[in-house]
C-alpha cells in the first residue's frame, strides 16, 4: 500500500504544476507575438486608379539580420529596344547584370546621383556589369536609343517589392512594432519619387491603401 503524501509536499506539487502550466502558456503567447506578419498594400493614385510597378520598401526599427536577398535575379536585359523589366529592385551592394538580347548594339548610362556610370556600346549576347553601392533611385538610359529608360532602386530593406497591376504587393516576415513604408514610382510628384509614411505592424495579416499623386 502506497503511503499517503503528506499536505504540505501535494501543495507544492501543485503549485509546481501551475508554474509548469503558465509557462507553456506564456511561451505560447510569445511564439504567436513573435509570429511574422504579413502586409498587403495597394498603392493608387488620386483618382483612384491602381499604380502598377510602384516599389514598396518597409523599414521596421528591429530590421533583419543576415544578407538582403530577393527571389529574382539581379539582372536587367536590353531586349527589343527596351530595359526588361523596365524596374529592378537590389540590395545595396548587388552588382547587376545586363545582357544585350537585341541584334543592334547598346550602351547604358546614368546621371543619378546614387551611381552614375557609363557603359561603352557592346554587342548582342554580350553582357556588361554595374555594382550598386548606394542606396536610391538610379536612372539608366541609352546613348543610341533615346526612348530606352530603365530604373534601378537600391534598398538597404528586404521588405521590399513592386506593385501589380492591380497596384497591390505584399510584403512579408517583418516583425511587429513601428515601421516607415516609402513608396517610389519615376512618376510620383514628390522629392525623389518617393512618398513616406509611419506604420504600425500588429502581426498576421494586415491592409494597407496608399493614395499618391503622379504625373
């Protein structure tokens, strides 16, 4: 027969047992505080019309460790007497590549303040590199097609992403807390292309409309 417990070691069993419990609570609720949370903006202009390829960056106070890194590549190709895409987002520091896909030459310059460069004229299937050290908006023409403008937006954010055509992107995997979301579009009406506002992350999924005025 098993000896009873006496009352004084079942109380501190029990006690035991509630701090047990109140912590996997607690480490519970601060998994689902510590969750990342996902935003959805959709930038329109003044009448209320989406902005298609708009880049949005958000930068929360707590940042990211590690290397910025995006799903595409750090590439802009000349094709069809364009610059495709016609925007690219890097990291600060990314250094681009730009393959000529045409059959006629090309050359690449820029006067923008965040890196101004000058590519001499190169040839189909040949390719050509620029680093990008600065963060900004950069400006890159063609010294023998004039219509050919492209843009690269060096961030220092991995939060960051071009609209849709609908105007809507996401951003995800920022943590909680006070953040400033910059918009920058060639057209936007604003110093530098680029509007600026505060926000608050509440974690999980969260909406976001910006209303901007372009040209």
């Amino acid at each position: 027969m098993r000896s009873p417990v006496p009352p004084r070691f079942a109380l501190i069993a029990f006690a035991a047992s509630l701090v047990s419990a109140a912590g996997v609570v607690g480490g519970a609720a601060l998994v689902q505080a510590a969750t990342p949370a996902n935003l959805r903006v959709q930038v329109v202009d003044e009448a209320g019309l989406p902005v298609r390829d708009a880049v949005v960056e958000l930068h929360s106070a707590k940042g990211a460790a590690g290397p910025i890194r995006f799903a595409w590549k750090m590439g802009m190709a000349q094709k069809n007497q364009q610059f495709t895409p016609g925007t690219l987002i890097v990291a600060k520091g990314s250094t681009v590549a730009f393959p000529n896909l045409d059959t006629v030459r090309h050359s690449i310059y820029s006067f923008s303040k965040p890196a101004r460069f000058e590519i001499e004229l190169y040839g189909r299937d040949q390719t050509r590199t620029q680093s990008f050290p600065i963060t900004g908006s950069v400006k890159l023409g063609c010294n023998i097609h004039d219509q050919m403008r492209g843009y690269i937006r060096v961030t220092d954010t991995p939060f960051a992403a071009k609209t849709d055509h609908n105007g809507y992107v996401t951003l995800s995997g920022m943590a909680s807390g006070a953040a400033k979301l910059t918009v920058w579009h060639p057209q936007l009406r604003a110093p530098a292309g680029e509007s600026k506002s505060a926000i608050t992350i509440t974690g999980g999924g969260q909406s976001h409309k910006l209303k901007v005025a372009v040209r």
